[in-house]
C-alpha cells in the first residue's frame, strides 16, 4: 500500500487509478473479521443478505425459521474481548410471532434501491411483503402463485417500481409498487424459476434463470423474450474494448487494391429499374421474403433457439457485473459460467468449482471492479479470478453449507450466511494503530495486547 502512496504523491498514479487499486488490494485480502461480529437471533439458515445501496451501513437478512433483521454494521452495540471485538446486535428483528410476519421461511430479503425506508421480503408462503423500516409494519402484500425463490429491483429505475419474482411458477411476475398489482406476467419458461437479476445497463431489462436450465432475457416494453442464451454458443475470451473495435471496422472498410480508388470501392453496382409489373411483384416478394425471414429468427419464435439451455441442471444463481457487460451463473450442474451479454455467447471460462449445492438458489456477489466473483461452495466460499477462473482465495468458516454472501463495496467486506445460522463478516486486514486510535477514544487507555513486561 505504502508503494501506491508513494506513486500517488509523485503524480505517478491517478486518483481513480489510486483509489481502485486500493479496493483491489483490500478485496483480495479478505480474512475472517478478528474485530467484528454480528450477533444472529434467527433459529434457521440464512438465505438472503443485503446491504443497502445508499449508504452501505444496513445490512438485511432472512432466515428459514421465517425471521429477518436489520443490523448497523457501521456503528456498535456492544464490545467483547476487552474491547477489541465490535459486537453488532440487530436494531430491527421480526418473527412469525408478528402479525404481519411470514409464516414459512423467508427465501429473499432485498432494500428498496434508492431509500432505506423501505425492504422487500419473499417466502414459501406465497407471499411478497413490502415493508416500512420505520413502523416494522407492512405496507403492501402480493400473493404469488407459489414459493417465492428470488425477488429483484432495478437500481437504474426512474420510470417504474417493479419487483421482479421468481417463483416455483412458469411465470415471471413483475410487481409494481406503484399500484399494488401485478403489471407483467413473463411467460416462456417451461419449469419454476430460482434467479432473476436485472440489467446494470437497462431498467427495462430483466434476466431470469430456471428449472428448465434457461436463462432467458426480457425487455418489459415488448411482449416474449428476446433472447436465450445457449452453452454451445461460445466465443473465447472478453470482447476487445469498443475503441479498438471501432478502429478495425474502419480500417476494414477503408482497405482497397492499389488499382482500385475509393469511390468506386464505395460505390455498389446499380441495377437499372424496369417499370414492368413483373419486377415489381418479384420486388414485393423479396421483401416479404425478408419480413418473414427475419420474424422467424426471432428467439421467441424459433423452436431451435427458444429450446436452448444455459446449463445442464436448474439454474440456481445469476448476478450481472457492475459495469453491466457481463452475466454470471450457477447451476445444478455444478458449473459456473461467463456470459456476454451483448452477444449472448459463453466465454468459455473454466472455473475451477467441484461442488455447488442443489436444493436451494444461491446467492453470487461480485467485487465492485468486477476482478474476483464469491460463489458460496457447500461448506466454503470461494473467490475466483473472472477471466482466468482461478481460485483466489477459498474462505472457510461456517460449519454447515454456506447459502448466500453480500459484498459491501463501501468497506469491502464480505458477509456469509449459511444453515449454521450464523452470519460472518469477512474483512482486510486491520492495522494495530487502528485498534489503539479506537481504544484510546473510548478509554484513554492502550490495549492490553498492546503492553509487554519491559513497558514503564
């Protein structure tokens, strides 16, 4: 760190360029956090976590035995240790015994995007609640037509309220909070679906994952999907950077022969035009044909593309990069695979994963520069490089199968909820001057860890 400082103060290196490589280096470094705690009241498996997108200080979860909590993990409750564990109690904490409560366990617990003031939860009693952080109360309640695997909210949107679920239904539904009511019903996959994730790039586009193995892709202007995603079609690697594939196309254009001159390069042959009535009907079939052509291309229509798989099992997890161009997805199969999302071919990366649980989705999270991706992996969580799929670090912690993991970009944590029923805080490293700076505010003292015998 003390390198880029240097390099920062000389004018060798950028402030962006600075502040990114310092995220990386501290994403990268994570370790079990020996300095924060999160005391857990749910009495079964976390499923969902979530820390808001406004500030990064609430963090949102939901449990089995159908309880959720909020926590302040940027101000403490309680200190243990002498001091030197931060304890975070749950500010917020609600039960089956609430007379709003979910009665069955709760699969999904997501903030509104733009307000802390609200949350959404989703649960295998058929119901989708909206909740006022406030009063604890709910103020708005869907009922689905199954168990309710995953909800999703658009951060980009400023047009729309929508609350994409999936449920063990064939159908997407998309709530809309604006109304009460539902305002889409998404229909082309052939079994329930687990994951649903909407476009970093788009608030009308939605992508959805389900038990038929599909992953399918949805603008909500327009009626059917407009594209599915097939494993065997591939293409190696990351796409080149637009300015450099701008500069092939012209340069591709603009090749000609010694003997030829631009123009006539240009310039195609023109067909002189008969005012026959036979060519003019011959020209209206041709561009019937080409209608016709073209509306049987569509995914939605075509039986060859419309069948196509993303996996060879359910898909149980999806998450898009920051920067929008690229998807992420986990299956049954035990395979993690790289999409692009402009052209919809798999990158063909291997990663190097040998088990991923089965019976219930999961949750991906993604670094903020989009370098390192954390797959819950039974037991386990493992960090993987994007492009090269290499393990970066595999972080081992809980006792029981690990389900979901939320990574909080404005400190770069990391936290984990799994059927131990606790919830870890994974974090870098933390300096020693750090604790005596934080001891010495509170009591004026130094940390007893701190002291040796030879001290006056």
């Amino acid at each position: 760190m003390w390198k880029e400082i240097g390099d920062r103060q000389s004018g060798k290196l950028r402030p962006n360029s600075f502040i990114s490589r310092i995220r990386s280096n501290r994403a990268s470094s994570l370790q079990l956090s020996n300095h924060k705690e999160i005391v857990s009241p749910h009495r079964g498996a976390i499923n969902s976590l979530q820390v808001d997108l406004t500030e990064g200080r609430y963090l949102l979860s939901g449990a089995s035995d159908a309880s959720l909590s909020v926590y302040d993990i940027q101000h403490t409750t309680d200190y243990e240790g002498g001091g030197l564990i931060a304890k975070h109690k749950p500010i917020l904490h609600v039960d089956k015994q609430h007379q709003n409560g979910h009665k069955y366990a709760i699969s999904t617990a997501i903030w509104y995007p733009i307000d802390t003031g609200l949350f959404i939860t989703g649960s295998f009693d058929h119901h989708i609640n909206v909740w006022d952080t406030n009063t604890s109360q709910v103020v708005m309640d869907f009922k689905m037509p199954g168990k309710v695997y995953r909800t999703a909210m658009s951060s980009l949107a400023t047009s729309h309220m929508l609350i994409a679920a999936a449920t063990e239904d064939v159908q997407v539904r998309l709530c809309d909070m604006a109304s009460g009511a539902f305002s889409h019903t998404l229909s082309g996959h052939r079994d329930g679906v687990m994951a649903v994730e909407w476009s970093a790039c788009s608030e009308w586009v939605l992508m959805t994952g389900g038990c038929d193995g599909a992953i399918r892709f949805w603008d909500i202007r327009r009626a059917g999907c407009f594209s599915v995603l097939d494993q065997s079609h591939s293409q190696l690697g990351r796409r080149p950077p637009l300015l450099e594939r701008s500069t092939t196309k012209v340069t591709t254009s603009r090749s000609f022969s010694p003997g030829q001159t631009s123009s006539s390069k240009t310039r195609p042959p023109q067909k002189k035009a008969t005012s026959s009535s036979g060519s003019k009907h011959s020209g209206g079939s041709r561009i019937l044909r080409q209608g016709k052509q073209k509306q049987r291309l569509h995914p939605g229509l075509l039986s060859s593309q419309d069948r196509a798989t993303a996996h060879y099992g359910a898909v149980m997890g999806l998450k898009a990069t920051e920067d929008g161009m690229y998807l992420l997805s986990a299956g049954s199969d035990s395979r993690l695979r790289l999409w692009d999302i402009e052209s919809g071919c798999n990158t063909l990366v291997h990663f190097e994963i040998t088990r991923l649980q089965t019976t219930k989705p999961i949750q991906l999270a993604v670094t903020q520069d989009s370098a390192l991706v954390f797959v819950p992996c039974m037991t386990s969580l493992k960090a993987f490089d994007l492009w090269s799929g290499k393990t970066s670090m595999t972080l081992q912690g809980h006792y029981e199968h690990v389900n979901c993991c939320c990574y909080n970009a404005y400190d770069q944590e990391l936290f984990t909820g799994g059927n131990d029923r606790q919830i870890l805080i994974w974090s870098p490293p933390k300096l020693i001057s750090q604790d005596v700076d934080e001891w010495d505010g509170r009591t004026g003292k130094p940390p007893a860890l701190d002291e040796d015998n030879w001290s006056d």
